[in-house]
C-alpha cells in the first residue's frame, strides 16, 4: 500500500467529495460541503498562499489538510495547518506525511509559527507531541436537539433594541462588516487579526456558501448592528459560525438574545439539530449555550510548534 499527498484537484467533483466525505468522517460537529471546501480555497486571500491537500492511498482519499499563512495577523510567519485522517484509516501514514508535506510548504512560505488543532484524544495529542508541537489553549465542540429539547423563550428586547437578520442588509453589508471586524478582534485566540478589507470579506464572508442570512440574527441600535449570531447550514443541519457584541453595548444580554432567536429561527424552519464551538476559556458564552441546552460532544487542543 502506498500513499502519496497532492493538491486536491478543484476541477474534479469526485475529488472535492471524497475530500469532504473525510472531514466529515473525522470532524462531524463542523459543517462540511464541497461547496465550502471550494469557496475556502478560490476565495481566501491570495497572500495567505492557502492550500488543500489530500493524502491518497491506491486512489482512495484518506487524509486531508488545510494550510496557508495568516496574512491578516501584524505578526509576520504566522500559520497554520490542520490535517485529518478518516478514523477508519488510521496508523498508514497519511497523517505524518501531510504534516511534512504541509512544513516543508510553509516553511518555503517564511513560516516561523505553525498553529495546528487536535482533537483531545490520546492518540491525536500523542501524535502532534512526536511531530514537535506544544499544547496551547482548547476548544468544545457543542451540540444542542432542536427537535427533542426544549428552547428557552426568547428574552425581552432591551430598551432601543430591535432584532432583524443579515438578510435587512443584503443591499449594504458594510455595517454587518464593522460588526464582524469588530467582534472578531476581541475572540479568544492566540493569533492578532487585523480585519480590514471588506472587499475581501464580502468575497469570503458574506458570500460564503453556507451562510444563512434568513436565520442570523442581528441586534440593531439607532440603525446599526450592534450584536449577532451566525448561522450557517448545509441543507440538513445548523451551526453558530460566531456570536458577538460590539463593546460599547455588552452587558445588555444581546449575544443571548441574537442566539436564541436564531435557534427559534432554525427550529421554525425545520431544523433538528445545532452545533457550534466555544474556546474552553470563554466563560460568559459557555454560560449562555449551557443556559440553551448545549452539550459538550468533543473537545480541540491548539498546538503550537515554532522553527528555527
């Protein structure tokens, strides 16, 4: 049996699938589509030098990896690259030789800093530790019944508050930009963004293919967007993409109402089952997806290995 790792092949519907029918496989709490898989790869920012790999085994797809550069981050060598094998295919190689692969690329790149997540098992955290990365922060993977459990009933609109969704703003995005930009700078992480290209936004955000403007919510003041929850589905299932408040309006309880609108949203149109991810730290938000009815169903561990 030989592997061998390429580019995956975006021309090639069969290639996409299979690679999506691995991610799938080995992270189902995350949406995938082979729409997505494209967008991603088209549309990110060419200087993030991004790539998708695929480690074949005679012909059949059995690990996948994502990599590029975080070309938005004002810390130059930045990156990031995160593989995943089918767990039916598991100890042939596949995943050693994408993280060589994917290196040895990156490094090319001027990579300093390669940021990498696994799932918290020992097996997977066994294998990042061989290949020279260091434990950093976690994450949970949520899941919450939409057809089974019970909702809490949406909370009281505060005073000036108004609730609407991303699609009010299909004719001008821009606010739902500063919103985002603004949101996402304050996300627990290790890496610094500086979101500031909105045409680049509009190309990878607004225009991704599993977002769903009819059921994200959005908290509006005086006009403007002050707070939302995102939602993104594939057909069958919903997930949180990001929830957030801009800081002039936190306290209010408006992350806690955008999502249980959503939620509302989302079971109202048929949907059964909700996912979504909190970074292990992030108590407040941890709090309020309990407060929902989310369950913790697997658990990420941030790896960090620096060169030279």
């Amino acid at each position: 049996m030989t592997v061998l790792v390429r580019d995956l092949r975006l021309d090639d519907p069969a290639d996409v699938a299979a690679f999506t029918h691995v991610r799938h496989a080995a992270l189902p709490f995350i949406l995938w589509t082979p729409e997505a898989v494209v967008h991603r790869l088209v549309h990110t920012h060419p200087d993030a030098r991004s790539r998708s790999l695929v480690a074949e085994e005679d012909g059949e797809t059995i690990g996948t990896a994502q990599i590029g550069l975080v070309h938005d981050s004002p810390e130059p060598g930045q990156a990031f690259l995160n593989v995943y094998v089918h767990p039916d295919r598991l100890r042939r190689g596949a995943g050693g030789l994408l993280v060589r692969t994917a290196e040895e690329y990156l490094t090319t790149e001027g990579a300093t800093k390669l940021f990498a997540w696994a799932l918290d098992g020992p097996a997977d955290l066994a294998f990042a530790e061989r290949h020279g990365y260091r434990r950093r922060r976690s994450a949970h993977f949520l899941r919450l019944d939409l057809a089974n459990g019970t909702l809490p009933p949406l909370p009281p609109l505060p005073p000036g508050v108004e609730l609407r969704t991303a699609a009010d703003f299909a004719d001008d995005p821009r606010p739902m930009f500063e919103l985002d930009a603004e949101t996402l700078a304050d996300e627990p992480g290790d890496i610094d963004v500086e979101f500031t290209d909105y045409e680049a936004w509009i190309a990878e955000t607004w225009r991704h293919p599993l977002l769903d403007r009819e059921l994200t919510s959005v908290a509006v003041v005086d006009g403007r967007p002050v707070a939302f929850s995102v939602a993104y589905t594939d057909g069958t299932r919903y997930s949180t993409a990001m929830t957030g408040t801009v800081r002039a309006h936190r306290g209010r309880g408006l992350a806690k109402l955008t999502k249980t609108d959503s939620l509302h949203r989302a079971r109202a149109a048929g949907f059964t089952e909700a996912l979504t991810g909190n970074d292990t730290d992030n108590g407040p938000m941890l709090a309020i997806n309990k407060w929902l009815g989310y369950e913790v169903c697997a658990t990420e561990v941030r790896h960090v290995r620096e060169l030279g």
